[in-house]
C-alpha cells in the first residue's frame, strides 16, 4: 500500500493522463528493448528511451519499464527466428530466447540502468524523474498464439537472476519486477511453479500478475492461493494488466453508461484485497466492447491519431477519473464489504477519509453523518445531508464536510454547500504557444436556471504555472443570465519558447452570498518545440522505408539528402484533413493524405495543419477559430487572399532579439512588410539538424538547443554543403 496506485499501459494520450491525474505508465512493449538500443554490440543510441522517458517525466509519469533482452546480433548464430505470426511487436525482432552472450547483455543492462537512475553519474541529460522499476520480459510462459519469451523455466530463471543482480549492482535502490504472470492457467502456473522451485522469489522485489476479461475480483483469490503455495505470498502484489469482458464479469451485455461502475468496483475490491497497485490497459482498450475504454477511438486513424481535445469521451472516463481524484492516493484500506452487490470500502487519504460506497442493501457507516461531499461516477460533486444519502449500484465516494470550498481535490467537480445552486465547473486544457496568446474557456453551470441573474465572482491563482508568465491573471464578477442554466469565462494563457512541462493553474468561482466555492484547474500543454524523431521522418516519406532505410540511418538520410530535397520531417494525415475540409468531403481518408499532400497539396499550397495556419494569420487566431474553422477559412478565403500557411513565430524572435524587445504583436506582418527585405532570418528546425547532426542525436529540443547554447557556441543554422536560398 501507498500512494499513487493506479496508472495505465501504454497511454495513447498524456494530455488525458494529466487530466485524470494519475502516475503510473507501462509502456508495452516500451523502447526498452536490447535490439533497438544497441543494433550492434558496443555501439549504443539512446534516442528512442531517451525521448520516451523525456516525455514520461514532463507529464510526471513513474514509469514500469519492460527490458526486452533480445538483440539479433546476439542470437542469430544460435537461435532460428519466431514465426511472425505469433510475435507481439515487430520492432522487437523474432528473436525472443534468452541471452547468448551474457557478458554483453549484462553491459548493456548496467549502461541502460546507470542511464536513468538519477544518481547523476552518466545520467541521460535532464533526467529530472529516475526509472526505479524494472520488469523483465512478459508472460513467459505464454506462446501458442503470442510469444513474448522463447524458453524453458529454467532459462528464464537464469535470466532472471542475472538482471536481478546486474541490475542492482547498479541501482541498488532499483525495483526490479519478474515478467507479469498471465493469469491462473494451468500451463502457467506450472511454469512460475518452475521458477520458484529454482530460488526465483528471491531475484524479485514484487509480483505482477495479468486479469484479462475477468472475473469480478480480477483473478485475486486464484493467484493469492498459488502465489501462497509457492512461498512467496509475502511478497508486494500489482496487477499490471487489467482489461475487461461482459462474460468474464457473467453478463450477456454491458451498455456504455455502466462499464465506469465495473472499473471501479473491480479496482475497489481489489485495492481493498491488498492488490498495491493497478494498471488498466489503455486508455482505448484492446478491440472488443467500445464502452469499457475511456475514450472512444473505434473510428481513429491508428497511423493518424486524432489530438485528445477531439477524441469522445466514454463515460468510463469520467468514472475513472472520479476514483483516481478520490483515492489514488490511499495510504490505508479498511473494507466492510466488497462484492459486486455491495461496497463500504474506507480510504485514508492526505484529503481525509474516503469511502467508496454502493448497493441498495449497504449499511452506511455510522461515522458518516452530517454534512458530506457525495462524489458520483459523472465527477460531479454535490454538498448534502448524510441523513439524505442513497445508495444505489453505482458507487460513489463520500467525504464528510464540504470539499473543495478550502483546496482544491483536483478532480474538476470540486463542490462546497450553501443554496447557489452552483454545481460544477469544468476543468480544461490549451495547448501553449510560442509566442501569441492563446484562449481557454471555463463553463460554470448551475443546478437550475434563474428567475434573475446569477452573479459568480472569480479568482485566478497559481499552480505550476504563474501569473504574468504563463497566463495572465484574473479576477472579477461573471453573469449567468436568467433563464440559462450556466455562464462562461474565457482567459488568455501567454505563448513562449521555453522546454517545459505541463503546467496548471486554478480558478475558483464563489457565489454571490460567498457561500460555495467551485473549482477549475485549467492545464497549459506544452508544445516542446521540434525534437527530432527517426520514425516521424520516415512515417513521412515511407519510399525512404522501401529503399532501406532504417531509424539508425535516417538521420544520415536526412543531412546527406532529405534537406537539400525539402522533404517532410513529419506528417499529420488528421491534422492535414482538417485543416483541407474539402479533402475529407471528398472522401480523402487520413491513411491517403500523404500521397495527396506529395502529389497534389504541395502544389496547390495546402496547409499542413490549422495550427501553423493561426499561428502564421494571428488575426484568425484572435477569433478563436478551431481548426475545422480555419481549414474552411483557407479554403474558402485565405488562398484567394495570399495568406501565408506557416510561419514560426518563436524562430523568427530568436533570431531578432529586438523585434522581441520592440513589443512587436503581428510578427507575420512585419516579416511581410520590413523583415524580408531587411535580409531576416527565420529559424529552420530541419536545417539547424542537418547542420549540427550531434543536436538531433542527443534527442534534445533543437529550439531549447540554439537559445540555451548554440548561439553562444557559434552554431551554424545551416549546413554549409547545403545552403537554401533566403536562409542562413
């Protein structure tokens, strides 16, 4: 038990994460993997893992990494490939049998350990959030229609051993975590039997084990009778896989609005059972019942994901998110029942006391009197009368007094008492510019319209973001009109260039009598800049994947050709859709967009995504235009007007300091008017790589780079070989 106990595999999306508020992610299968880190023995690139943890840390995620010890080099002189039809992830290789040179593998285990402790000793550069836990492999003894590892009990006991022992000889404060146990089956639990009866306890500091479908209690009492019978029934317990089934929980069907309370009751009863941490699939479950993954992502370009601001939510998401604000962080457990019929499950908390309650024929337990804080599976949180309580199927959390009128949970729900009739208010993100300000809208609603005008007073204040800085402060007195049931605050989050993570800041919104306080926490996503990424490139010019080349060799690609052949460094095929409505009308499908781009869009100036339309057209920005908005904008008047499709902002003030300090608002028309002619420059993220090869090795923000050093370094913005006309 402890704080911070649930997260997610692979999140599609940190933006939702952040939202929900949890801290745990398993990459699956994760960057981790031998063959991409070291493709040939001694000669190691850091990029992938290094960008994955860089990613992972900005949005404050611990992360379970998955070692992969696989590597071709190492087994293709003694081991016959896999068959590709029952090997999970491709990028892993179809070599999946233990180490052939444990010697080499041991070196690389040390070197990738060393790289993200945080002991400050050949540390990846701005490491800030250590990777303490580490899994080996994953289910071994799965491999009739899936293979993750190719090899006896007894070989995987060797393996075992060896990480262990490498891997704390290096991090001796590491977590080191045996490959997830893929549920009760037989076969595998005579394979695990294996392990242990060969010492195996002993090289783990915890055991994971996998619920796929069901049932009701996530396999707990199953593997907790094994695990005992193996004698290591002491040790921690996670279940680090946790997906859903109508059947497996013994229902014909389950509709949409009802899979928030089986994620829930399941994740309570399990937490109360003694389970310490809890990891649900995805965010977007495997295929299969739409309803119990959060988001709905059944009509997603899987090569074009959309941005998380336009995905539906499933009302899962909302159910989840009400348990993580309530109770991730519980530092103790007390159940009075927990069946799927009936919970009374207690939390401490650092909020206080959490109870996690549902069932008609549940008692309600005699310490909740009062006044209390009823938060349901919508996240709504209402003040009432314990005495008023009634419980139903659908749990919900209970806190006695009001919450949120002092702090805030965080959950975006956040309600005190009082007769206002204010509800909720809605929590919200924006996306950070680089330069202009950008506008994010509050929505404040009230229980019931108003014979008269409702007045809400507001108070900005700051969280990890500050005032003046990153958005600009605010206070006052809003209206909801009579007759509507809720009003809207919109406020200005200013743009810069700095590498950053998310940040947050609050608005609480009182009612006229200063009785109940709601509060919203607004998040600024940041928009890091241009990091280089091997695999954007060739996603974007996939004749590169047909001749050969690989992400070891893409970058070379890029310096020797792609710049002086302006080829694309990434491509958006959603964002390129929207922002050309007339090309989704025309039945374009997001997976055909590139091709379009290459053979006609190009030609025709089209834009690549609304984001560099409103950044290079800040009057449109101004409007508050969405991006289908602007797209329809080019088509049906921009490109009849001339505007411009892109312009960077931040690269053009990096470059001419004084226009920053001059207070120049339209940077777009001044480079129009005075800055072409004056001989300016404008920043070029694909050049500044291709003239300094070491920036995008290093997987470091090339904007961040050329502020923080290379201009005091002399940098070149171009390759000298290949010099471009107008820059440089």
């Amino acid at each position: 038990m402890g704080t911070n106990s649930l997260g997610f595999m692979h999140p599609q999306y940190y933006d939702a994460i952040a939202d929900i508020g949890t801290s745990w992610e398993r990459p699956h299968p994760g960057p981790f993997y031998w063959n991409g880190l070291e493709p040939s023995q001694g000669s190691r690139n850091w990029t992938a893992s290094d960008t994955y943890v860089q990613n992972a840390q900005t949005f404050g995620q611990n992360l379970q990494a998955t070692v992969w010890p696989y590597a071709e080099w190492d087994q293709s002189g003694t081991h016959s490939p896999a068959a590709s039809s029952i090997i999970f992830a491709d990028e892993l290789g179809l070599y999946r049998h233990a180490p052939v040179n444990t010697t080499a593998y041991a070196e690389f285990l040390t070197a990738l350990v060393e790289r993200y402790d945080g002991d400050g000793v050949d540390d990846m550069a701005g490491l800030t959030q250590p990777v303490k836990y580490w899994e080996i492999s994953n289910e071994p003894a799965v491999g009739s229609d899936i293979l993750f590892f190719d090899g006896t009990a007894q070989e995987y006991f060797d393996l075992l051993k060896l990480s262990y022992e490498t891997i704390k000889a290096a991090d001796p404060d590491a977590i080191v975590v045996p490959a997830g146990l893929a549920g009760p089956q037989a076969e595998v639990q005579a394979f695990w039997s294996d392990v242990f009866a060969l010492g195996g306890g002993q090289y783990m500091d915890v055991i994971t084990f996998h619920s796929i479908g069901g049932p009701y209690d996530l396999h707990w009492a199953d593997m907790n009778t094994f695990l005992t019978a193996q004698g290591v029934g002491d040790k921690p317990r996670w279940i680090t896989e946790i997906e859903l089934s109508s059947p497996g929980l013994g229902q014909a069907s389950i509709v949409d609005a009802d899979w928030g309370k089986w994620i829930v009751k399941t994740h309570v009863n399990a937490l109360a059972n003694g389970a310490e941490r809890l990891l649900y699939v995805g965010l977007d479950a495997a295929p299969g019942e739409a309803g119990k993954n959060l988001l709905d992502l059944s009509n997603a370009d899987r090569a074009n994901m959309p941005a998380f601001a336009d995905v539906p939510r499933n009302p899962a998401y909302n159910a989840y998110k009400a348990m993580a604000g309530k109770i991730d962080d519980f530092t103790a457990v007390t159940a009075t029942a927990s069946t799927e019929a009936s919970g009374s499950v207690k939390f401490t908390t650092s909020g206080g006391d959490v109870y996690a309650l549902w069932g008609s024929g549940t008692a309600i337990p005699a310490e909740i009197s009062g006044t209390i804080t009823v938060t349901d599976l919508t996240n709504t949180a209402t003040v009432i009368d314990a005495a008023t309580l009634t419980l139903t199927d659908s749990p919900v959390f209970v806190q006695i007094g009001e919450q949120g009128t002092d702090s805030d949970s965080g959950s975006g729900s956040d309600s005190g008492g009082g007769s206002s009739g204010l509800v909720t208010v809605a929590d919200a993100s924006v996306t950070e510019g680089d330069s202009l300000a950008r506008s994010v809208t509050l929505t404040v609603t009230l229980a019931s319209a108003q014979a008269s005008d409702t007045a809400v007073t507001y108070q900005t204040a700051d969280g990890t973001a500050a005032a003046g800085s990153d958005y600009t402060a605010a206070a006052g007195t809003m209206t909801i009109a009579a007759g509507e049931t809720s009003g809207t605050l919109t406020l200005s989050v200013l743009g810069d260039i700095a590498v950053e993570a998310n940040e947050t800041f609050t608005v609480a919104f009182t009612d006229a009598g200063g009785v109940q306080t709601v509060k919203a926490t607004v998040t600024i996503a940041e928009n890091d800049g241009f990091i280089w990424s091997a695999s954007d490139y060739l996603a974007a010019n996939p004749d590169l994947i047909t001749a050969g080349i690989t992400t070891e060799t893409a970058l070379d690609h890029y310096v020797t050709f792609g710049y002086s052949e302006s080829r694309l460094l990434s491509f958006d095929g959603s964002a390129y859709l929207v922002a050309n409505p007339d090309l989704g009308a025309a039945g374009l499908a997001a997976n055909d967009a590139l091709t379009h781009y290459k053979t006609f869009g190009a030609n025709e100036n089209r834009i690549l995504s609304a984001e560099a339309y409103l950044n290079a057209n800040p009057d449109l920005l101004a409007l508050n235009f969405t991006d289908a908005q602007a797209g329809e904008h080019y088509v049906a008047f921009g490109k009849n007007e001339g505007r411009v499709t892109g312009f960077d902002s931040a690269g053009y003030l990096m470059l001419n300091t004084d226009l920053a300090s001059l207070g120049i608002a339209d940077l777009v028309s001044h480079w129009q008017s005075f800055g072409q002619a004056e001989g300016r420059r404008i920043f070029d993220p694909g050049a500044y790589i291709a003239a300094n090869k070491d920036v995008a090795t290093a997987g470091v923000d090339v904007y961040y780079h050329y502020v923080a050093s290379g201009q005091g370094e002399g940098r070149s913005l171009t390759p000298s070989s290949l010099a471009v006309e107008g820059l440089g």
